[in-house]
C-alpha cells in the first residue's frame, strides 16, 4: 500500500534533502511548493518528490493543494523543516490503515534544546485545553504530523486556508464524530529559518486565525465513545500521558 506525504513548504532548501532521503519506503512525498524563492522546488524533484506549485500563500493553502493532488487512501502531512523524521510516519498511518482511528495525531515529544519556543508551546496548550472545553476532544497537542483517509479529510467543511488549518481540521472531524486520536512522535530543533511560531509575525498570524476557527465552533459535540481497540492499537487520547 502506498502512502502519500503531503509536505506544505516555504524556503525549506536546506531541510529538504534529509527529509526526503528519509521517506521509509510505501510512502510517496509530495512538496506542496508556496512559491519558495531558494531552491526548495528543484531540489524536491532532484529527491523524487512530485512537486506541487501552490499560488495561494499559506500553510493550509499549500496543505490542501497537496490532499487534492494526492491520491493514496491514506494521507500523511508533516512539516518539510527536518523537524519530524520521515521514519516515524508510521507512527501515525498504521492505526488509520488498522482502522483503529480517523485521524491521528503526533503528540510532539521534544528532542533537544531550542525545538519548540516557550510561548508556541504555551499557546498549544492553551489551544487544546479550549478544544477539550468547547467541543469535548481531549487532545493535548495540534501537531502537525497526521495521517487520515484522503477522501475523508476532503470531505471536512475546512474553510481555513492559514494558519488556522491545523486546528480547523480537528475541529471539523470532532464535530464529524471521527475517533482522534494522538501518539507521541520525536520532536527536533527544525533545519534553517523559522516561518511560523519561530517568528512574532507568524505567531500574530497564527493566533487569529486560530481565534477565528474556534469563533466557529458552534454547537458543543461531546466526544464519540472509543471503539474497542486491540492491546496493540495506541490508546485513545484520553488515556495517554502528555509528553
Ligand atoms: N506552503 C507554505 N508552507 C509554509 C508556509 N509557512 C510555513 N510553511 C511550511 O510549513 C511548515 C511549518 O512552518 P514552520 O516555519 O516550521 O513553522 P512552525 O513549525 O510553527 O515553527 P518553527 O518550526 O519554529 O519554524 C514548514 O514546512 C514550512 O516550510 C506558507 O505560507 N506556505
Ligand atoms: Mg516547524
């Protein structure tokens, strides 16, 4: 079974040939490109990736851009910075390939010093504290590696096409009624220049769109009951210790 990777990239030439030397075999990287002005695109296809040229600017342009090129049942998104190791997709695809969940999530466990800055770390965890009052999913972390079935996720009513993508896609599958569900995954200082939470810009950025998803949450769902899940299946969020 093959897996496509989309990877939402902006200036990522120095990241990109580990992160593509490292994709485990099964699973196919497309770099959904938002017109980087380094060499990120030529460098991509040098690395096998297929190449997906995104006009629109931003994070959740580029990752829906690149669900829409797709093709795999499963789908995986993970950021192109050398901040996640390829190696650990399955972490994430097996239990949506076992059917023991509808999107999974990679709780980030940091790996050495300077891979999360304080306050993205705060403002996470201020986040899914709201998520799990508003709309009842325990989650304890919005990272950014995931798998899902493709069809499924387009399926979600996303309108956010910024920075507000990652948690508007958790909100629409909770109010979907989709089992979430989070497992560690190794988290380390990314490769070259921060864009997002690195920066005051994006940080700004990335809180209102963040405050203006969570503004359209309208009804409050209680999570779904998790379905029996075999001793090997990773446990439901609730039941796992926060790293
Ligand atoms: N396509 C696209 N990708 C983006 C944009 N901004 C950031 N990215 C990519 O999205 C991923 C996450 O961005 P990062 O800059 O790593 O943001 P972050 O993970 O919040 O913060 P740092 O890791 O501290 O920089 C990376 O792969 C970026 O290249 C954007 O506007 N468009
Ligand atoms: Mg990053």
């Amino acid at each position: 079974m093959e897996i496509d990777v989309v990877l939402p990239c902006l200036n990522e030439a120095g990241a990109l040939p580990w992160v593509l030397s490292r994709m485990p075999s099964g699973y196919r990287p497309i770099v959904a490109d938002n017109g980087s002005t380094d060499d990120s695109a030529a460098i991509a296809a040098a690395y096998g990736a297929y190449v997906v040229p995104v006009p629109q600017r931003g994070f959740g342009a580029a990752c829906h851009a690149g669900l829409l090129a797709a093709s795999s049942d499963i789908v995986c998104i993970m950021d192109a910075d050398a901040s996640f190791d390829p190696g650990d997709l399955p972490l994430v695809a097996d239990p949506v390939a076992a059917g023991d969940a509808d999107l999974m999530l990679g709780r980030r466990s940091v790996q050495g010093k300077g891979a999360w800055p304080l306050h993205a770390r705060i403002g996470n965890r201020v986040l899914a504290a709201e998520l799990r009052r508003r709309i009842g999913v325990p989650v304890s972390d919005l990272g950014p590696m995931r798998a899902a079935r493709r069809e499924a996720l387009l399926a979600l009513p996303m309108s956010d096409r910024r920075f507000g993508y990652p948690l508007e896609m958790v909100v629409r599958a909770a109010e979907a009624r989709w089992r979430i569900v989070e497992t560690a995954v190794p988290y380390y200082p990314r490769t070259g220049k921060s864009k997002v939470t690195g920066t005051v810009g994006g940080t700004v950025r990335t809180v209102r769109d963040m405050r203006r998803v969570l503004a359209s949450i309208t009804a409050p769902t209680s999570a779904p009951a998790p379905a029996p899940a075999p001793a090997s299946a990773p446990a439901p969020i609730a039941a796992q210790a926060s790293s």
